[in-house]
C-alpha cells in the first residue's frame, strides 16, 4: 500500500501539520501591501517573488507551492493516514478554496486587486483549478478506505457549480456541505464561519469518526473534531 500511494503521488517519499520545504518562503499578499507602496519598485518585486512561488519556473516542473504542498501530504500519509490505521467510519474533512481549488489565476486576472465582486462570478464559471498534490492527496485516501467530507464557508447556492468544478477538476468526495445563504445574509463575521465549520464537524462526527482535518487557514480547525490537523500554505490572503 505504501508502494501504491507513492506511486500515485508520484514522489518519494500536535499542533499543526505544517511546513515550508521551498528555499525561499515568499511574502504573502497582505505581507507586500502592508509594506511596500502600491506599484514601487518593492512592490513589484515583492510581487514578482509571490508569483515565482505560484508558478512553475518551466514547462513540466512543480511550482515551489505544489512541492511544497506534496510534500506536507506525503509526510501525513506517511505519519498519520495509513491503511492499519483506517476504521470503516475513518473520515478525514477538507476546506475546498485554496486547499482543494485554486484562485491564483483570479488574482492575476485581477492584478492581485480581487474584491467580493469578483470571486463569485469566477466560482459561478467554475473556473477554479484543482491544486494537483491534495488531488493526488484525496485519490490516495479514497484508494486506501478513507471518506471525504467537505465543509466551505461557499454560499449554497454554488452547490451545483462547485461540485461540477470539483468533479471535473478530478476530485471524489462523498459529501459537500456549504454554508447557508441565511448566515451569509446575515453577514456574519469571520468567527461566525468558523463556528459554522465546527458545529458542521460536530453533526458529521455523530456518523463518522472524523480522524483528519485539511485546511489552509486558522478557521478551518478551530474548535473540536479536527483529528490531525494539515495545514496548508497559502501566501494570497
């Protein structure tokens, strides 16, 4: 089984699981607009060092992030999700925006700029692409017995379009819960969403026993019923 999931991934092989194995770790947005003045030249090169972790340096190479990111998914593998460790109940739950799906090409579209106005129209168009190290991540955990259970802060009136996105994207999941539009009309803060996410891990926990929590923000492993804790690197917001 260890010979399958290397396979597959393609690579050799207490708090959060989380780590930096590229040589250079890069500013993050806020990070370059809190310091620099917008179009310096600072900026742009703070920018430019953002994007080289993003993007691959040439045709058929991993980005600094996708390694990175490859790497943090062998090490749980490799740790904590092991086929010996697997109940038939063993769930593991996933954030889905930057962590499943990408919008790194919104923010380039936009100039890294992006406001509200923006993101749901580039969700609606499923045009969010999969972050391929937790694809061949999630194709692993299905292979070995785990369930998959996502839980976003997205509106649910995107149900239809992000698992149409998800599911071209190549992902398999088996249940995908979004936030009702009754807390988003209430525009609830950013702790409401989190309370949100943990009373969702709480009801799925009555089910499963929910053994991993994947995310790429503080949000989505506040609370109870997150097992191990991956988290994921994200430099855009």
């Amino acid at each position: 089984m260890i010979k399958l999931y290397r396979a597959l991934l393609g690579v050799a092989a207490s708090g959060y699981m989380t780590a930096c194995f590229s040589q250079s770790v890069p500013p993050s947005l806020k990070e370059i607009k809190e310091q620099h003045e917008a179009g310096s030249e600072a900026f742009k090169a703070a920018l430019a060092q953002l994007c080289a972790y993003y993007e691959p340096s040439s045709a058929g190479q991993e980005s600094g992030f996708d390694r990175d990111v490859r790497e943090l998914c062998e090490k749980a593998l490799d740790n904590h999700f092991r086929v010996d460790t697997i109940s038939s109940t063993a769930t593991i739950v996933f954030d889905i925006d930057e962590t499943m799906l990408s919008h790194y090409g919104l923010f380039k579209e936009c100039n890294f700029e992006c406001g509200l106005q923006d993101w749901r129209p580039y969700r609606e168009a499923q045009r969010c692409l999969a972050i391929k190290p937790v694809r061949d991540f999630c194709q692993v955990l299905k292979v070995l017995g785990y369930t998959l259970i996502l839980i976003s802060s997205r509106r649910d009136l995107l149900v239809k379009q992000t698992a149409e996105n998800l599911a071209r994207e190549g992902y398999e999941f088996d249940e995908l819960i979004l936030m009702p539009m009754s807390l988003w009309n209430q525009k609830s803060g950013a702790a409401d969403h989190n309370g949100w996410k943990e009373a969702m891990r709480k009801e799925c926990s009555k089910k499963y026993k929910i053994v991993g929590c994947v995310g790429d923000s503080d949000g989505d492993f506040q609370g109870e019923c997150c097992g191990v804790k991956v988290r994921l690197p994200n430099y855009l917001y």
